[in-house]
C-alpha cells in the first residue's frame, strides 16, 4: 500500500516485469496510476510542465548567441536542450500563427473606392507632358479634335462615376480635363502656324473637327463597355448578338470549328455585357450610398463581378480553355488525373479572381505556406553545408542539426518581429512616438539576423573570415533563391485549395 492508502501493483502495468522501487527498472512507466489518483496526476502535468518549460527557456537563452546551442548539442549536451527538429517545429507553428493573427491587409480603400468603370482613364491621366506628347502626334486639326474629344469623354465618364462626397478624386479629373484642352489648343496653334492658316481658317477648322470628332464618338460608343445605363446595355447586347445568331444558324452541322468561333463570339459578348452590367449596378449603389466603405468581394457577389476576365488559353490553344467544354489534356495521364488537374485550374482561377479583390488572402496564404517551405528546405540547406564544408569531416546529420538551430533562430527573430507589430497595432493610436521604436525595433531584428547567421557558421565551423564569408554568400544565394520559389510555389497551391 502506497502513502496515500492506494494498492501499489507487485509487477509493471505496462510490461508485467516485477516492481522494485517507485518506477519499473524495464520501461520506466511509474508505479502510481493517475487515473486513480487525481492529486498526483495534477502534479504529474505541473512537473512535466515546468520541466519541459525550462529546457525551452534554457534551450531560448542561449539560441541568442550564435552558435551557442549548435555548438553545445554536437558536444554531447544534448539532455539541457529542446531537440533541434521540435525547437524548430514548435517555433515556426507559433511564429505563424501569430502572424496570421497579427498581420491584416485592408482589402477596402476608402479614398478610391470601386467606383472607376473603365481602366482606360488611368492612362489619359498622367500629366499635361504626357497629354502634349499624345497630341503631337496629330496633322491636322480634325485629329485633334478627335483625340481631345475621346479624351475628354473618357474623363467625363470617370468624373460621374464618382461620388460627389470625394472632391478630392473628382478635382484631379478637372485638372486633367484642363491638361487636355491646353494640349489640343497648343497643337492647334502649332498646326495653324505651320500651314500658314489664318485665325478664321483655323478656328473654322475647330468647328468642323469637333462636329467630325463628336459622330466619331457616337459611333464609336455603342459598345457594350461604353453603355451608360443598362436599358442601352441590353440593347447594344442584343444589336451585337444578333449577326452571330444569325450566321450561326445558317451553318451547316458537320462545320464543328466554324459553329465553336460562333459560340465563343457569343459568350464573349454576354461576359462583357454581364461584366458591365455589373459595373452599372455598383455605380448607382455607390452614388446612392454616400461614403459607405465599400468591399469588392461583397459587391461581387451582390451585384456581379464587374472586373471582365481574359480568356484562359493554355499552351498556344486558340480555343480558350474550359472545365467542361475545353479542358486541358494530358494524353499518357489517365482520366481521373486530367480531371484532377482541371479542377485545380478552376479552383486557381476563381480564387486568384478573389485574391485580387482581398489582398489579404494572399498574405494569409503566403503566411500559411512559408513554414511548409522551411521545413521542405531544411534538409536542403543542411546539404548546401555539407556541400560547402566537404572537408570538415562533419557528418550529414550534424550538418543537419546545425540547419535546424539556423532556422530556429530565423523563427525566433520573425516572431519578435510579429511581436513588435503587434505592440505597434495597439500602442501607436495611443501613443505616436511608438510607431518610431517599433520601426526601429524591426529594422534592427533583420539586420542582426543575417549577422547572426554569419557568426554562427563562423563560430560552428571555425574557419577564417574570408573562407567563412565567401561561404556563406553562396549558400546565403542559393538557399534565398530557393526559398523564395518554395514559397511562391506553395503560396499558388494554398490558393487553389482555398
């Protein structure tokens, strides 16, 4: 009987071998059965605890100075230390977590909200240099008329599409209105003067360039991207569908190539005009909204999505590329791989679409695939020193060991940088002047890591500066290079399996 009035067993529990003492001389296990005794299995997790605990903080302390750890561990001290490859696990679980929870990307900007229908604008609105050079181009001053009529157009639209409450936005579009006619005006004077034309002559020539321009322009806008409200949309739809429904059923059956460019003209028009029927519909819920903070993807999914996608066309195939009507192919490959690898095209596409309208879930998904890519590139960098230091009689696992307290480290500083972020999100609307120690907290983390880097090889290695310099450049190099694509390459699949 035990202290505690508990029946202690005469054999081992776990593997029948007789007990001679508090824990079994063959396994180990100990002769108190915690299930029976709930006080001792409460001390059993503070003892475990707090063991555990201060190998780590032991393990923590001297991971700070380079080499340390490594150094010890290869020694033979391997009992006062956590193992390389749970150290560096535990770590790199925590330190993206964190992350994860730490880091936030603003999909949602309230000074330009999703209110800009057409990317053209952008491009007419650089500066007055830019305004100058497109208009030199011109010879006479019909096209000049022409070139201020489209411009201005263009401008106009954008103006309207934005809300009144943004002054702000709505004066940078006046000012390139103003760039617009300074540059046509000057080109026209320039024209004039060189054809030796009269003041009348030329504003006369005004005049007739600007009616020429303006049914130009009438012509020119009835497409579907130009369509000002939707009752014009369905008409310019159902205008630019028709010849192809017509044509298409005038083909004969057995044209299989002719009846598919057909088709494909027809779903192209329908894209655009669902496209732009968003873009209308998110128009007016944002003029009518006032300066509500808009999110793409919420918009997206109410009102459509108004950004028009290319066509996904794979290895130079005319045809774009569809799941179900064109899918990619891989002859030697059996069926349930082609399938397979359409879906994850699919599933890349639409979330490469979302990604683009939240920012945010790149990041997480870049955050969630760099610990993946480290753990794959540890042994990777742990032959990159073998390779280096062939000479050193060290043994593949050492260099491995040494691998893993290096990424430790990498780990650990990435963690007290995510820390300081994370003190900066919740001192610095407080308190400003922490947003400048936070800044130069993480300016000094990164620059002490590739110094710690290069002291720890110094210090493990034990070779001269110059040899232990040249080194670690190559290696530095290559293993950046190669993480940079393990990352990239696992960010792309996190996506497609969103």
């Amino acid at each position: 009987m035990s202290a505690k009035g508990h029946e202690v067993p005469s054999h081992c529990e776990n593997c029948n071998a007789p007990l001679a003492g508090h824990y079994c001389h063959d396994c180990g296990q100990s002769v108190v059965n915690p299930v029976r005794d709930a006080g001792h299995a409460l001390e059993e997790v503070f003892e475990s605890f707090w063991h555990l605990d201060g190998r780590i903080f032991r393990t923590l302390r001297d991971l700070i100075f380079p080499g340390r750890v490594a150094n010890n561990y290869l020694a033979g001290q391997r009992a006062r230390y956590v193992a390389p490859l749970r150290l560096f696990l535990v770590l790199s679980v925590v330190t993206f977590f964190f992350a994860q929870m730490v880091i936030h990307v603003d999909s949602g900007d309230k000074a330009n909200p999703m209110v800009q229908l057409e990317d053209g604008v952008s491009n007419n609105n650089k500066n007055s240099a830019k305004q100058s050079k497109a208009f030199a181009k011109a010879s006479s001053i019909a096209d000049v008329e022409q070139i201020r009529r489209k411009n201005l157009a263009d401008l106009a639209e954008a103006r309207e599409a934005i809300p009144a409450v943004l002054l702000h936005a709505r004066k940078a579009i006046d000012v390139a209105v103003d760039d617009v006619n300074r540059a046509a005006d000057g080109r026209i004077e320039a024209i004039g003067r060189e054809q030796g034309m009269s003041a009348e002559q030329v504003t006369a020539a005004k005049v007739d360039g600007a009616r020429r321009a303006a049914a130009a322009m009438e012509t020119a806008k009835q497409n579907l991207e130009k369509a000002a409200d939707l009752a014009t949309l369905q008409r310019l739809r159902e205008e630019r569908l028709a010849p192809h429904h017509v044509k298409l059923a005038t083909l004969p059956a057995n044209a299989a190539a002719a009846r598919r460019h057909e088709l494909n003209e027809i779903r192209d028009i329908n894209i655009a005009a669902g496209c732009r029927a968003a873009q209308l519909q998110i128009a007016d819920a944002t003029s009518t909204e006032g300066d509500r903070v808009r999110k793409e993807s919420e918009d997206a999914r109410i009102y459509g999505d108004p950004d028009c996608y290319d066509r996904l066309t794979l290895f130079g195939s005319e045809e774009p590329w569809d799941e179900e009507t064109n899918p990619l192919v891989i002859g030697w490959a059996p069926a349930f791989f082609n399938h397979w690898i359409n879906r994850q095209i699919a599933h890349g596409r639409e979330n490469v679409s979302r990604a683009q309208k939240e920012p945010g879930l790149w990041v997480r998904a870049l955050l969630a695939a760099v610990p993946s890519a480290l753990f794959l590139l540890v042994p990777v960098f742990a032959l990159l020193l073998k390779l280096a230091y062939l000479g050193s009689g060290r043994l593949y696992l050492e260099h491995l060991v040494i691998a893993l307290y290096s990424h430790a480290y990498m780990c650990l500083t990435m963690l007290a940088f995510f820390i300081v972020i994370a003190l900066d999100n919740a001192i610095s609307p407080h308190w400003a002047g922490f947003s400048w120690i936070g800044g130069t907290l993480g300016t000094l983390l990164w620059l002490w890591l590739p110094v710690y880097l290069l002291l720890m090889q110094k210090r493990v290695y034990r070779n001269g500066w110059p040899v232990t310099v040249l080194r670690y450049l190559v290696i530095g190099n290559l293993y950046f290079v190669l993480l940079a694509f393990a990352a990239t390459f696992l960010a792309l699949a996190s996506l497609v399996r969103m």
